[in-house]
C-alpha cells in the first residue's frame, strides 16, 4: 500500500511485522503519538487495531496557553493574532488563508472589519449541509451577519446548499484542491491553512469530528462527512486541522447554567487523560496555541495560571 505523510507536524514511521503495518503518527512536537494500525484489506481488523492502538497524548505544554481576564479579552486577542498571520502571508505571498469554525467562536469576530479581508480567502472548519441562506443552521449565513458583511472584499468558500452529505463532502474537497498554492498553500499533500481557528465542545469535538467516531481517525481525506445528527454535516479532516501554519483554539464564556464555563472541556483538552476517540481536541495538544478565560482555566492546574 503507498503510503504517504501525513502533515508538515508529523513523521511517519514504519514498521513492519508480518503482514502488520503500524503507523506512528508523531503531532507536533515530541510526546504527542497516535498510532494507527491499517490493514489493508481487512477492515474489520484495522478497525479494532485503530482502537486498540489509540495512545493518550501529553499535556499542553503551558507556554501555548495564553489565560485572558474575561470573554472580552478572549475576542480581541483572537482578533490581534488574526491580523498578525494576515499581515505575515499577506507580506509573503499577497494572501491570506483562514478556516474558521462554527458555534460560539464566531461572536468573537462580530463587529470586525479588517483591511485584510479583500486579501482572504475563508473557508469553513465545519459546517451543516443546508441552505447557506439558513439563518438557524447555517454558519455562514450567521458569519453574514454577525462580520462578513463587513470584511469587504472576503472570498469564501461555500457548499452548494443541499442536503446530501457525501457530495457536499466531495465538493468543498474538490474546491479547496482547486485553490492555487498562492492562495492556499500545501504542506506534504495537504492544505496548510495560514490560520485554522478551532472552537472545542463540552465533549472535546473539534469542526465536526465527535468522540468515539470514525472521522476522528481519517488520515487520507482533507474533508468528512459527518451524519451523525440530522442535518448532516462536512469538516475538515483532524490532520488538515494541524496542518495549517497556525492552529488557534479559543474558548470562554459563562451562563447561569454553566458559571464556570469551558473549565471541564479545557481540563480534559489541555491536560486530561484522553485520547482521539475519548477527547478529539487533545489531538491537537501539539500544535495549537490556546486562549482561554479566566473561567475555562479554573480547573487547569498551577503551571497554566502561573
């Protein structure tokens, strides 16, 4: 079977033992393996090997974790690190590539009105298959209004509108692959976004990938289509996630029900003991720099408060 890297933030190792082949999957920075088995051929086997050689990953170092007062401050040093990897590809090949997600992050960009914008070319980290006009479902039409409307000049990339999951899948991958290495460049086969902005749930999903679920584990495709709740939904793959030049997760925020916040979820991503398939966003301890309220750090421990 040809195999191929992964991303620029990994090194494929290969051992071979029989007819076995083990995949060593380094993220980022030493310490942080996933090793996935394939079988080729025997998908049933490789399913169970999958599981069965999920490795939990080390703690976040606490030199990536930026802990900011409140909800506020969360958004503009989100906004600031926008406009510094804007400006840097921008000064560097005339372009910027962001993938932003859907949910609660989007807010932390409403408002914004970036002279870059004309220069950016924006694409969704997930998104549901429905109308893009769907003010209720649809991320982008909630991007419309809470800051695309005033990023003059923004060029995003959209899905057809449809509900069929696996050809929205095919096309937002065949759009993004259209892209000219000057707008989205590529690392190892894979895109490398200038900044993927990733929000994390309470159950550690990341863009659409879900606990327990087989999307987590895709190696191979830049997109997967997710129909675990109805509608159906398409994300970017975990790898192309880490691929980009810069991973940025941002998390904060309080309510009545939950008056400390993202505490449990930001505990479990940054330094629980998780794997892929228990905490999908602790695959991304390696790569990514974090920005989180006083609220959502509650529960980390001293090295990340200091």
């Amino acid at each position: 079977e040809q195999l191929r890297s992964i991303t620029n933030f990994q090194k494929l190792i290969i051992a071979m033992a029989g007819s076995w082949v083990v995949l060593a999957l380094v993220f980022c920075t030493p310490g942080h393996a996933l090793l996935i088995g394939r079988v080729p051929g025997n998908r049933a086997r490789e399913s169970n090997l999958i599981t069965a050689s999920l490795a939990s990953f080390s703690p976040v170092l606490p030199d990536r974790v930026t802990v900011c007062v409140d909800a506020d401050a969360v958004g503009a040093a989100v906004l600031e690190q926008l406009g510094a990897c804007a400006e840097e590809a921008i000064a560097a090949r005339g372009h910027f590539a962001l993938a932003i997600p859907g949910g609660s992050v989007l807010k932390m960009l409403a408002g914004s009105s970036p002279s870059w914008a004309a220069k950016t070319t924006l694409a969704y980290v997930n998104h549901k298959c429905v109308a893009m006009d769907d003010v209720s479902l649809a991320t982008h039409a909630k991007a419309t209004t809470l800051f695309l409307d005033g990023w003059a000049g923004v060029q995003p990339i959209l899905l057809a509108g449809t509900a069929d999951t696996a050809a929205e899948r095919a096309a937002y991958e065949a759009a993004l692959a259209a892209l000219p290495e000057s707008v989205l460049p590529r690392q190892n086969g894979l895109p490398a976004f200038d900044l993927a902005l990733i929000g994390v749930g309470d159950d550690g999903h990341v863009g659409s990938l879900y606990p327990g679920r087989e999307e987590v584990l895709e190696t191979e495709a830049w997109v997967v289509g997710v129909e675990m709740k109805v509608p159906g939904s398409i994300s970017l793959s975990l790898p192309v996630m880490a691929a980009s030049k810069k991973v940025l997760i941002a998390a904060c925020g309080v309510s009545d029900k939950y008056p400390q916040g993202k505490s449990d979820a930001m505990k479990r991503a940054i330094e629980g003991e998780e794997t892929l398939q228990s905490f999908p966003a602790s695959g991304l301890r390696g790569c990514a720099s974090w920005v989180i309220d006083e609220a959502a750090a509650s529960k980390l421990s001293d090295a990340y408060l200091a």
